[in-house]
C-alpha cells in the first residue's frame, strides 16, 4: 500500500483525469447561457448534479484502472509475490487504495466546484440543503459499486489500459441497452446498472417557480422517496461485495 501511495502521487495520467473531473460540473455555466448574477450554490449545484455521473465515470476509470492494473502490464506484480507478500495482500492492498482514492476524488468533485459557488454567492432558496445532501450521499453507493465492478474487469483481463477502454464500452453498452428498453417498454433500468442509478439520482426535474423575498425563482423538490434510497443502497451493497470477491477469485487462481 505504500508502494501504491507513491506511485499515485507520481502518476500524470490520475492527476490530468481529477483535473479534467473537476471541470465538468462547471461546463453548464458556459454553454447553457445561464445568468451569473442569478446564480446561487443552490442552484449551481442542481446543474453540476447532472453532469456527475461523467465526472465520476472519468475519475473511476481512470484511478481503478491505473491503480488496480498498472504493474499488471509489464509484470512488475510479480515483484511482489517474490518478495513474500500474500496474493490475498497484493489484491486487498489494491482494492482498498483504488476505492479509497476514487472514493475521495469523487467527493471532492462533488462538493468543491458546489462549495466554491456558495461561499461567493451564498446558498440561496432554490433547493433544500438537506436533500441535496441525502442525493449525494446516496449517489456515492451506486458510485463504489461502479469502483467495484471496475475492479472486477481489471483483474479478468489484466491490463490497465484494457479495463479503462473497457469501462467506457461497458458505460456505452449501458446507454444504448437502456435507451432501446425506455423506447420499446417505456422502462428505465434504474437499478440493474450502476451508471444508470447515478444518473436516476442525478437528475432533478421537478421544479416550480415560487415567491421568495418578493422575487420569482425557481425552487427544485431533490428529496428522495425511501425505496430510490433503499434499493440504491442494498443493490449497490450486494453487487459491490459479488464483484470485490470474485476478483480475488480470478486472481488467487490465475497466473500473473
């Protein structure tokens, strides 16, 4: 794990991948020719919920993949076992520093960019704290449940540069099969897919204008009912465990 550490803080291709993540909840305000001087963080930050799921799927991708499969590429893994470590060590070690990390860095994109907005423009009364809070904190389940099955394609094929290609397929596939679903049965596939749970949580639609302060603005309803919360956080428990155990299978039993 020290030797994951270090690794990271050197790692060009992680920091430019947090860089590029931080960026994108600030995207909307450029090219949706939204008013700064109307802006508050309450409503900057029900436009940056709907540009997370990306965020979160650049930065997963990119630290799991780096993280979990780089020494894989050259062999260099192979070091480790020679030198007396465990495979039960070498696969924990990794998994544990890969969800640790992304599990920050997608935190920190989350609530900076947010928190950057609110202390220049103050919160305002376009949404309830509290409930953008709760959306957050549910959102990170089906977020390291992603980290999770990311783990699991990193140890079946091997390879960094692989499982990060592959993610994006797997990300793609999920877009088109969900949208071949809603168009012939009029069914969102909410929470058989990580990715689609993420952005089920990220959207806010349901908006009316209201009088505040003598002032009509728009006020969001983010509150989540109990089974959105529940089955969020149990499929994303359940799968998330199946996917972190049947990696160390594969890679207990497979030749590095």
């Amino acid at each position: 794990m020290k030797a994951q550490r270090y690794q990271i803080k050197g790692d060009n291709v992680i920091i430019y991948g947090i860089l590029a993540a931080l960026l994108i909840p600030v995207l909307p305000i450029f090219f949706d020719g939204t008013d700064m001087g109307d802006m508050t963080g309450g409503l900057f930050a029900v436009s940056a919920f709907g540009t997370l799921p990306i965020a979160l799927l650049i930065i997963s991708l990119v630290l799991i993949s780096r993280i979990c499969g780089w020494d894989m590429n050259d062999k260099t893994i192979n070091y480790e076992v020679l030198s007396g470590h465990s495979r039960g060590q070498i696969y924990f070690g990794r998994v544990l520093m890969s969800i640790v990390y992304t599990l920050v860095a997608g935190i920190i994109v989350m609530v900076l960019p947010i928190a950057v907005i609110t202390m220049i423009k103050g919160w305002g009364e376009n949404v309830a704290v509290y409930d953008m809070l709760i959306r957050a904190l549910v959102m990170l389940c089906p977020y390291i449940r992603w980290m999770c099955e990311l783990v699991l394609v990193v140890f079946l094929v091997k390879n960094s540069d692989i499982a990060l290609v592959m993610g994006w397929v797997m990300y793609a596939v999920v877009l088109i099969v969900q949208m071949i679903v809603y168009e012939a049965a009029d069914i969102t596939l909410i929470f058989p897919f990580a990715s689609i749970n993420m952005m089920s949580l990220s959207e806010i639609t349901n908006t009316k204008l209201e009088l505040v302060n003598g002032e009509l603005i728009p006020v969001f309803d983010a509150a989540l009912n109990a089974s959105e919360i529940t089955n969020s956080i149990v499929v994303s428990i359940v799968v998330a465990v199946v996917c972190v155990m049947a990696g160390y299978v594969v890679f207990k039993k497979r030749d590095m």
